[in-house]
C-alpha cells in the first residue's frame, strides 16, 4: 500500500466573497515498505475564466509554457485519480487542501469517492517536532526541526509535496495512518456553505451596483444646467 502525499496551489483572490480554485496538483507515492518514493505526479489546472494572473504564476513559480498545458478541473481531476490507483492514503500538510477539494468538485459536479483515507500529517509530526504544538507547524520550520534540507522551490505543488512525503518517510514509524472516507453528511455541510456563500456574493453584487447607480445619479444632480 502507498502512501500518496499531495500539495495544492490556488489562484489569488483580490475581492471579497471570490471561490478560491486550484491550479496545481502535485504528488508523489511512498512505497509503505520500502520506505521510498517511487512516482511523481503534476498538473496544472486552468481556472474557470481560462486565465491565470501573473500575481499568482509568480507566487507558485509557474511559467506561460505551464500554463499552456494546464487543463480544466474536470480532466485534472480524472488524471490524478487514475495516478493514484486502488489502495492508498491520502496525505497533505494541514486539512485545507481536503476542504479545497471536496469544496471544489461540490462545486463543479465531480464525484468524490476516491477522496478516501485522508490524513493530515501536520498535526502528528507538529507533535513530534516540538513540546508546544498549540500553533500550526509551517512546512519549512518542520523541514529545519528534522534537519531536513528541503528540496525544489516552496509554494511549487509538486516540490511541497516530495517534501512533505520526505517528512513523512522520516517519521513513518510513529506516524498512524487512518481509514475513511468524505460522508454525506459533510457533502450536505459543504452544499449548504456554498449556497450560503453564493447568496453573500449575491448580495455583495447588488450592493456595489446599487452603489454605482447612485454615484452616477448624484454625478447628474450636480452638473450645471
């Protein structure tokens, strides 16, 4: 059995109420056994309106030419799922990139069932690392703790994710890995957050128009006649 590490990267948000979006996928395989990582996984993912700022390209290290191969979520999706095989864990560092996913593929109508053994491996090797874990652990302050020196550039998908699986291997045997899978009940808690959130943006919109309309009303009222 594998375990799969993964890290994601999304898109900047400059406005309030705007849905965040994944545009980076990367992963990599731990051979339980061996103790090894033996695959490698990266895609770029195009948001919704096709185009990727350069604020964000710069943030993730990510070039024109790779944003010329990203594809939409849907295809990213059903690459990655076919990457991972039958039997795995799924690892990340922190529960966001869990919430990102199921948030997404709510939102985009793509099936979650391979969404299944899930573990957040900051919280443990947080634990691990030092006495106070009341605050969360960064990557690299982690990386440093294990004398561990990291590999590739940081905010890169696929470079946080060797590392994190480098922090896994390291810490294997006192690390427990769980069973599980997305249930319905959080399906519905994400589905009535979203609704929640839609009808926010809803009326954030309808506040800036009405504010719009107006300025431009009063801007009549005082031109000269």
């Amino acid at each position: 059995m594998n375990a799969v590490v993964f890290d994601l990267e999304l898109i900047k948000r400059f406005r309030k109420g705007q849905p965040s979006e994944i545009v980076e996928i990367g992963a990599c395989k731990v051979d339980l056994n061996s103790r090894q990582i033996i695959d490698q996984f990266q895609i770029y993912i195009s948001p919704r309106k096709g185009y990727i700022a350069k604020s964000t390209r710069n943030f993730i290290n990510m070039s024109k030419k790779d944003m010329q191969s990203a594809v939409p979520f849907r295809e990213g999706i059903r690459q990655f799922v076919e990457w991972l095989g039958s039997d795995y864990y799924l690892c990340s560092w922190g529960k966001d990139d869990r919430i990102h996913l199921i948030d997404e593929c709510i939102r985009k109508k793509v099936g979650l069932g391979w969404l299944r053994n899930y573990n957040d491996i900051q919280q443990q090797i947080g634990a691990l690392l030092r006495e106070d874990n009341r605050n969360q652990l960064g990557l690299q302050n982690a990386l440093e703790l294990a004398h561990i020196e990291p590999t590739g550039l940081a905010h890169r998908g696929i470079d946080d994710a060797i590392n994190t699986a480098r922090l896994l291997i390291h810490l294997l045997d006192r690390i427990k890995l769980q069973r599980n899978e997305v249930t319905d009940k959080e399906i519905a808690q994400f589905k009535l957050r979203l609704q929640r959130k839609r009808q926010e943006r809803k009326k954030l919109l309808n506040q800036a128009n009405q504010k719009a309309r107006t300025t431009a009303s009063e801007s009549l009222d005082t031109e000269p006649s």
